[in-house]
C-alpha cells in the first residue's frame, strides 16, 4: 500500500513539489519538532506548528461556523505577516497552516506566502477562488499545499454552507489544483448530515481516482454565536471514524491526517501537548482556533518589545490552559469541561479576541459532551509507517504523566488550578 501511495505521488504530483514536500515538510518539519522535544525539556513551549488565520471574511455561511465572517474585513497585513514567519523560523519552525475566514479572499495572500520559500504552507479553503490561474501559482510556489474542505454532497454541502452550488464550485476548484499537478488535499467536518455520504470507501476512492493526494477528517464542534449541537457525532460514530481512518491508512494508498490520536490511538489535544496554537487576524495568540480567549498579541504594544518567542514561553495564560487541559482529559477540554476554562479565562482575565465579543457567553452556555477521549476504546494504528512516525513525532510529549482523568476528581482539579 505504501508503495501504491508513493507511485501516485511520484506520478500525479509536480516532482519540483515533492522535492519541496519531502524537503521543506518531511525533513524540516521533523527536525523543528526535534528542537520542540528539547525546548519542552527545558520547559518552552513554542509550538512548532502554527496555525495562522490571515483574514476573517468568508463567502460561504456554515452552519456553526465561530468566525466573525461577516465583520469588518481584518487582513493580516504583509509585514506582520512575515516578522511573525521571521521570528517563528528562529525557533526552528518551518509549517504554517494558512486559515480564514476564507483565505484567498485575503487581497495579497501571494505576498505573504511568497518571500518564504524555506517555509512550508498549507491552506485551509472552500476552493472556490481557485482559478486555473491560481492553481498555476500555487504551482509555482511548489511550497503550498491547499486543503479543501468538502462537506458533503451536492445538497448537504449548500445546506451546511449556507449557499447554494457550493459543491461543483469547490470541486471546480480542487480539479484546478490537481490538473497542475499540485499536492492538494480534501477535509472534512464530521457532521451527523454527512457522516454516512463521506465517512466509507466511496469516497476515499473517488478522492483517490480525482487525484487527491490526502484528506482530514475533522470532527465537528459546537461553538460559535449558533452552536448546533444537532449536528454533532455521536460518541459511537466518533469511535467509528477513528477505527474508519485506521482501516483506510492501512489500504488505501492517500494519506489520512489526524491531529487527535498518538501511534497507539491514545487521545490528545494538539493545544495540550503544545504542538500548535492558533493566530488570530488581529494578531491575538489563542491556544486552538476554538479557544477565543487572548492575552497575547503578535503586535507589539507601544512598551512591548518583547520577541515572539518571549510571547510564547512566558505567557502565564498559555501555560495554565495547557496544564489545565492536559489534568482535566485527553480529549477536548472545551467540549467536556467548558466550566473549567471559564473559570481559567475569569483567572487570567483574558479578553474576548472575537468581534462580536460574546465568546464567554457561548463558552458558558455549552451542554458538556464527549470528545475524542474514549478511555478503553482505543484504537492503535495498523499501518506500521503511521504508528512509527507518530511514536517519533506526534504524540503527547509527557504532558499526560500522572494526570486522573477520573471524571470525579474533576472539581477538586478546578479548585487547584483555577481557584
Ligand atoms: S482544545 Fe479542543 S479544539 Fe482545541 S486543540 Fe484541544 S482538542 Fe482541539
């Protein structure tokens, strides 16, 4: 199987941009979690792989979408863009995930992305600004990858995207990326109206026959000013996309992204472990794109001098987030406990980083519900290059040890770490 992935690879993508994958990606990406893993045991954590959200507007309406898309246009601009990737690439970064909002929206993305050509990109989208023209430069950039997201079929997607022909236009502009040969991925939100059109065979073969060279399936989460939990996995289906990706990693030649389960299928959150933190476009660092809770910004305030890296390892905010997830569960600490990270945002006093300033009444409101954590269901990986690389490379760091998860010792731990 892993031979079949490599010879599509090696047949359906640009060779310029494998080598850029392989080399940008594979080789630098590892080493910057390597100095990760020794910055963690000197007690830094500066997360290797940002998530970086350029722009806030978006075309499409999703249901439960926490974005404010229809606010005023925030633009991350160039120069904040690359002091951000200048002082991130002297801790040994080279992976930024590119969010939105929609981000070719954002009227100069080209020229944030192309000054950093010892970086790499990928690109969260609806797909649907990618012209045959844009396709072309992405190929010329050779060092970006989009993600599009596809949430289901024709009448699901403009049901959950609030916009009719989301569908064929997406895809219009997945098959741009992939007649240029570009290395090109599909994502998707788990959500209870496409769990069955998109979690099966079907589609990762059609995937595969399009050209697709990997994909993510995302779970949805209820946040935002509309929540929907209507829309939300059951725990049994949760189970069951993680035993679906583990199958299909072992048999299908497309590579499958998970953020959420180590080499023995142990649960963890990315933002625990320290592994990523997100950026908003006003610049705020948040602890995961859910999480819109600020108290620091990558601007630097008129008696701020302080670096990036500053920013990062001394933010007390940052650190009691990651502690008090990691005590609290290996899932999801918003959606199991969103009480607990109440009280720890009143803690620190960290502000609402969205517009419509509401975030920690949603946060309140909450219904707690399981996340990815199933504690005796785990589900360790089959494919042995998976469960190897995630061994080295993706796994809780240590952030776990001696933690109770009980669920009864869950308010005694509020007591000692918020109170
Ligand atoms: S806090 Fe929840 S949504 Fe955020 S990274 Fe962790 S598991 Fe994911």
């Amino acid at each position: 199987m892993m031979w079949q992935l490599a010879g599509r690879l090696w047949r359906e993508t640009d060779k310029r941009l494998l080598w850029k994958l392989a080399w940008n990606l594979g080789v630098k990406g590892v080493l910057s979690v390597e100095r990760h893993k020794r910055r963690l045991k000197r007690g830094e954590v500066f997360p290797p792989f940002l998530y970086v959200s350029v722009i806030n507007s978006c075309n499409l309406r999703c249901q439960g979408c926490w974005v404010d898309v229809s606010a005023k246009m925030e633009a991350m601009t160039p120069d904040a863009f690359h002091r951000l990737v200048r002082e991130a690439r002297q801790m040994g970064n080279v992976f930024f995930g590119i969010v939105g909002g929609e981000p070719f929206m954002h009227p100069r993305l080209f020229d944030l992305l192309e000054p950093h050509p010892d970086c790499y990109f990928q690109i969260f989208t609806n797909g649907q600004f990618i012209t045959e023209e844009v396709a072309r430069r992405l190929r010329r950039l050779g060092n970006v990858t989009p993600l599009i997201s596809v949430e289901g079929t024709e009448i699901v997607s403009d049901e959950r995207r609030g916009r009719p022909n989301v569908f064929n236009r997406t895809m219009q502009g997945l098959r741009a990326c992939l007649r240029n040969k570009v290395f090109t991925g599909v994502c998707t939100s788990l959500a209870r109206s496409n769990f069955d059109d998109l979690l099966n065979e079907r589609w990762i073969d059609r995937l595969i026959d399009l050209g697709v060279m990997y994909t993510w399936f995302h779970v949805y989460r209820p946040m935002g000013p509309d929540p929907r939990p209507d829309l939300c996995l059951t725990p049994e289906q949760q189970v069951e996309a993680r035993r679906f990706v583990v199958e299909m990693r072992a048999k299908k030649p497309i590579i499958i992204i998970d953020a959420y389960y180590d080499g023995e299928g142990q649960a963890l959150c990315p933002a625990a472990t320290g592994i990523s933190h997100h950026i908003n476009p006003w610049g705020d660092i948040e602890p995961c794109p859910i999480v819109q809770f600020s108290k620091e910004s990558i601007h630097s305030g008129p008696q701020d001098g302080r670096s990036l890296r500053e920013k990062f390892v001394g933010s007390e905010f940052l650190r009691d987030f990651r502690r008090l997830a990691a005590q609290t569960t290996r899932g999801c600490i918003v959606l199991e406990r969103p009480d607990l990270l109440a009280a720890l945002v009143e803690k620190h006093q960290a502000r609402d980083s969205t517009v419509r300033g509401t975030a920690f009444q949603e946060l309140q409101a909450l219904t707690p519900r399981t996340s990815q954590y199933h504690p005796g269901r785990e589900i360790p990986e089959k494919n042995r290059f998976y469960r190897w690389a995630k061994r080295l490379w993706f796994h809780d760091f240590g952030v776990y040890r001696g933690a109770d998860h009980s669920r009864e010792s869950a308010p005694a731990l509020m007591v000692h770490s918020v109170g």
